[in-house]
C-alpha cells in the first residue's frame, strides 16, 4: 500500500461549536488521525473556552494569529453590529451590501472570515494538503490517512455529482460567483460538484497556484480579492473547485474526484438513544469514516447539542475499552 501524503488538519469554529469540537476531539485521538498535526481557529474572544484543549497534535491558535490585522478589526466590529442588530437585520444589511456595495461590515462577519482563516492556513502549511473538517464530525476509528487519499499521485477532490436545475439555490449562488471569479468552464460534463461539506480535501500547491492568479488578476492580496465579493454568495470550496478543475482542463492534471461512500449524515438528533445507536453502528462499519452531524434539520428546527453530547462522549470512549 502506497503512502499517504503529507498533510495537516484544519478546524474554524466559536464558542458555539464548543461541545461538537469536544466530540470532535475526542473522536479523531481515538481514531487512526489522532497523531496528525490540527490547526484549530478559534474567534479571539472565544479563545478562553478552548484553553483546555491545546495538548498533543492539537494547536489552538485565534482569528488574531491568523488574519490580516485589518481584516480582524473589521470582523471585530462586524460581530458587534450583528449582536446589535440581530440575525434578520443583519440578514437585510447583507442583502442591501450585495445589490448596493453598502455597508461593508456584512463581509466580515465571522462565517466570511472562517473561510479567510482556513485558505490561509492551508496556504502555509508545509504539507501536501489540507484537510479542513469542521466541528461536527466524528471521526470513526477505522479512520486512517490512506483512507483520505484514494490515488497516488492525482490531485484528490471529494465530489458528487449534480445537475444544475437541481442544485439548491445557496450552491447555485457560491458556484455560480466561484465560476465568475475565476473564468472556469462548466465541469464534469456539465454536472456540478456540489460537496460543501468536511472533511474537504485542499491540494496546497493548487491552493497557492489560485492565490498567485487571484493577485495577478486583480493587483491585491487574495484575501481582498474575496472578502469583495457579494455577501454569502462566495464560497472558499467553490471557488478552489472551480480553480482546480481550470487546471485540469488546460493543464491536463491528474485529479480524481473522489466519491464520498465513506462520509455518513445524521440530520435528526433529537432523540439521544436513536443518535448514538446510529453512530455506534457508523463505527462498526468499516466502510464509514466519517459521521457529521448536523445542528439543525433543514433549517427548520434546531436541536441542543446538550441533550446527546453526554451519550455521544460515553460511547467514544468506550473504543479506549475495545482498543484495550
């Protein structure tokens, strides 16, 4: 069996995603990822909340380590006006911001600013790739490097395909902008790549080759370049796949898009007992690598993290009892 490549794993997340990062945590050092370097971004005023957490392969740093001092000062005073505001007028001012180009604070607000602190530190990583997984993902023990990378030497990209009249109208947005931005053709055929989801494989030297043409094009610093795009309407992973297929198509590069059989979603988590055996039945399965589990059923209704995290904690330790 070949080896994997080189790469380190990358975390955004916030004070709000602290019990799904303390699953998350848990679950990759039991898991065949437990010794891989993680680079974990947390906002700087939610720093204190994951203190207890920088141990090991771990490295905890905050938005101040990681953004450009401007950019963090603006997405300071974009997290004030959205806690003064509220979620729906803050909703409005970015709409306004994407018809008008006014205000600006609305491409600043933390969910634009994690997509700046994930490309940067991929960027900088001595590695072959990034691997960005997001807070609520457990990790499986059978989870190991090679299971992330199905192909030596092609660039590997998760994917599933999609016709564009099918896609939701938040994909189409980010996919349409990414294939704006970077002048890309349509792919796969005319089918779309709509993952958006983690782990999301990032190949660094593409991701810089992208940095590189973004600052050619435009005369600024990439960062800039797409925090100007409209509000919620760019999307790191869209436009690093729109890059990547570019590349393939004029320069002949080896990508394998690969299939995500191995990722599993679990959407309803209002029943704990239900959760955990749904989970425990993911870790059995050694097909599977990788459990999300998301914090809301289509939008519609939001479940506590507090009423299962406990179960869900019990039932990853225990693999300390199996591996004994």
């Amino acid at each position: 069996m070949s080896a994997a490549p080189s790469f380190i794993l990358i975390t955004p997340t916030w004070s709000g995603d602290l019990e799904h990062f303390r699953l998350l945590r848990a679950s990759l050092e039991r898991s065949g990822l437990g010794g891989i370097p993680h680079k974990t971004v947390v906002q700087a005023e939610d720093l204190h909340a994951f203190n207890d957490f920088e141990e090991g392969s771990l490295a905890l740093l905050s938005t101040a380590d990681v953004l450009p001092a401007i950019v963090e000062t603006r997405r300071v005073r974009a997290r004030a006006y959205e806690q003064l505001l509220g979620r729906h007028a803050t909703r409005i001012a970015g709409s306004i911001a994407r018809r008008v180009g006014f205000p600006a604070w609305p491409h600043y607000t933390g969910w634009h600013t994690q997509q700046i602190c994930k490309l940067k530190l991929a960027a900088e990583s001595n590695c072959d790739y990034a691997v960005v997984i997001d807070s609520d993902v457990v990790v499986c023990p059978d989870a190991t490097p090679a299971a992330l990378f199905p192909e030596e030497g092609a660039i590997a990209c998760y994917a599933t395909w999609n016709e564009p009249s099918n896609l939701i109208s938040k994909v189409r947005n980010w996919v349409g902008q990414a294939h704006h931005l970077v002048q890309a053709l349509p792919e796969h055929n005319g089918y779309i790549n709509d993952y958006f989801d983690t782990p999301f494989a990032i190949h660094v030297p593409t991701l810089r080759a992208l940095f590189e043409w973004l600052e050619s094009e435009h005369g600024e610093p990439w960062w800039s370049v797409l925090l100007k795009q409209p509000p919620r309407r760019w999307s790191e992973f869209a436009t690093y796949k729109a890059f990547l297929a570019r590349r393939q198509h004029e320069y002949d590069q080896n990508v394998v898009w690969a299939d995500t059989g191995h990722i599993r979603y679990i959407f309803d988590t209002s029943n704990a007992e239900s959760l955990c055996h749904e989970v425990a039945t993911c870790f059995k399965d050694p097909a599977i690598k990788f459990v999300t589990i998301h914090s809301q059923s289509t939008g519609r209704k939001l479940w506590s993290v507090q009423d299962w995290s406990g179960q869900l904690m019990s039932l990853i330790k225990k693999q300390d009892e199996i591996n004994d």
